[in-house]
C-alpha cells in the first residue's frame, strides 16, 4: 500500500466516492479551482467537473444551507469550512436545520451531509484559527462527530461519514496534516512516511463510525484521546515510562462506551487529555460516563489534562497545548493517587 499523508488520504477519500457514487458534490470557499487552503481538495474540480467541485463565496450560513437542502433532496454534499474557528455562522443551519430534519419530519427527509473542516492549534494560528469547538456538537441530538488521527483511519473515516444518512461533522486535526506530531515543538518533524498508519488502500474501505481503536495495550491506567492527543499520550507514555493503555476514541458522538469501560474496568485508572478548553468541553462528558459505568474499578479520581479557560493565547503556545509534560503529570498523580 502506499504511503500518504492526511492530506492525500482525505483526497483519496473524496475522489473515491465522487467517482463511485455521482450525488456526492463537494464545495466550499477555495475548494475548487484553488484546491482548499490545506490543499485537501487538490485535482477533484478538473477530474469530476464543476459542478461536483465547486467554490463558494464566503458564507458558512449559506454554504450549510444550501448542503441541507441539497442533502433534503437526494444529493450527498460535502462542505468545507475552512478552519473549524468560521463555523459559528452555520451553527443555526447545522443544529436547528440538518441535526433535526430526519426527526421533525418523521423520517420523510435526511441530511446525508459532510462538514469537513480543520481543527486545533500547534501551527501558530492564534485564537481565531486554533479552536477545537468539538464539545458544542457532542451536545447536539442527531449529529454524529468524528475525528481522526491517522492517514490510514481519516480515508476510511471520511468515507463511512459521507456514506452516512444523517450529518457528520468531520474534525481534521491539522497539526497531523503532514505528519503525526508528538508535542515537542522543538523537535524535527516527522514526515508519515515512516509511520506505518500511512500506508493506506488507495481504492474503497471504511471504518464504521461509532467503534474506538485501542493504539497501545496497557495495565496501569486508561488515557481516552482523540486527534493530535493520541500522539502526545504515546510520547507522554513513552517518557514517563507508564504502562497506559490508549484509547483512540475516533467518533467522539456516538462515543464508544463499551471500549472505555472495558479498558478503564481493567486498569482501575482514567486520564483524558483534549485540546479544547476544560470547562464544558467534551472531556467532562467522558468524565461523567467512566464514573456512571465504571465507579466501583476506579483505583484513583479521574484526571483531565486540556487547553485553558481562554481564548487560544498566541504569545503561549505550547503552555497552552497540552504537552506530553504535562500530561506526564497526570499520569505520575493517578498512579500514586
């Protein structure tokens, strides 16, 4: 299989199915002639055509109202919100409109529709390019939110996603873009051609939305991660030298709860790191689910490890990411707790 970065894996994804399935348009600011921002859409406007691949002007509202309607009537669009920090213009059309459209119709009409958009900071973007808004749409009835953190799962994700009935909200963490990245800003970078989750089919597969991946078997203690947190928990892992066991969860809604419960039953101890900010952010949702379902396992207080209660500080980067240090902190509390 060859090697590909998240990018080419989520292009591949979307010239797959654009050429398996003819309903599926995908377009939003940049994506077409341009090739998005991030390069995500590169070559699909002059393989599929422009009417499959086109841009937008720039309005999130209009770009999600149009994909409801199309999605209303048969198509499978799949928009792009250029960073996921432009999404709050679209969240009427998103929540009151494609969330709830198959319910207040009785079942009548769906809203088999994909909202791609890149997430998270590590690239310098500042408070209005480096939000994690994922804990907004965990809220939402009727939305199914997804993110990866490999190559090889972000195809077989996006494909499972666009092939869904209902609206997904895809998160692309873009620190992973080109490569997977451990925390340590100091640090080369690591291309992902010398990780073996690159190597990814370049015809169709899925992975089916709703089921966790365990990335490191472990005894000492749980650590539930998602996106660029799955590559600092393994760094953090690593040079803490705890036995964590690593639970990708990949759809975040419908989360996977018999994969964290079996895996925090086994090892008495839960650690929940995400990039967003604490208070209200999904992380507490999983708190509260590893308490409901595995109260009487717990060997010590559930730990989380995030961004801060502000606005994504520029000048405080990396003290704001959360690191392997200090993530490694937490480990060292729940093992002595």
């Amino acid at each position: 299989m060859p090697a590909m970065t998240m990018v080419q894996a989520l292009n591949s994804a979307l010239d797959v199915l654009m050429a398996k399935d003819p309903d599926v348009v995908v377009f939003g600011e940049d994506v077409g002639y341009f090739g998005g921002v991030f390069r995500v859409t590169e070559g699909l406007q002059r393989k599929h055509g422009m009417t499959r691949c086109f841009d937008t002007p720039i309005t999130e509202g209009g770009i999600l109202a149009a994909a409801v309607g199309m999605g209303a009537y048969g198509l499978r669009p799949v928009v792009e919100i250029q960073f996921a920090d432009y999404i709050y213009p679209a969240i009427d059309q998103l929540i009151s409109e494609a969330a709830r459209l198959r319910y207040r119709s009785a079942g009548q009409f769906t809203a088999p529709l994909t909202v791609r958009t890149p997430y998270g900071g590590g690239i310098y973007g500042g408070q209005t390019h480096s939000q994690s808004p994922e804990g907004l749409f965990t809220h939402v009835a009727g939305m199914t939110v997804v993110t990866p953190s490999t190559p090889y799962d972000a195809k077989g994700l996006l494909i499972s996603s666009i092939e869904c009935d209902d609206p997904v909200l895809f998160l692309e963490p873009k620190r992973l873009y080109n490569g997977p990245f451990d925390g340590h800003p100091d640090r080369p970078v690591e291309p992902w051609a010398r990780h073996p989750a690159s190597e990814t089919p370049e015809g169709y597969y899925n992975i089916p939305l709703g089921k966790a991946a365990c990335v490191r078997e472990g005894g000492d203690v749980t650590i539930l991660a998602y996106g660029a947190m799955v590559h600092v928990a393994l760094a953090a892992t690593a040079e803490t030298g705890v036995d964590a066991e690593i639970i990708d969860l990949r759809t975040l809604w419908p989360v996977d709860i018999d994969a964290i419960a079996a895996s925090v039953r086994k090892t008495g101890r839960c650690v929940i790191v995400h990039e967003a900010t604490k208070t209200s952010g999904f992380g507490a949702e999983l708190s509260a689910l590893v308490q409901e379902h595995c109260f009487y396992s717990l060997e010590a207080p559930i730990e989380r490890v995030t961004g801060w209660d502000t606005p994504y500080p520029h000048a405080f980067e990396w003290e704001y990411f959360p690191g392997p240090a200090r993530l490694g902190e937490a480990l060292r509390r729940v093992m002595e707790g």
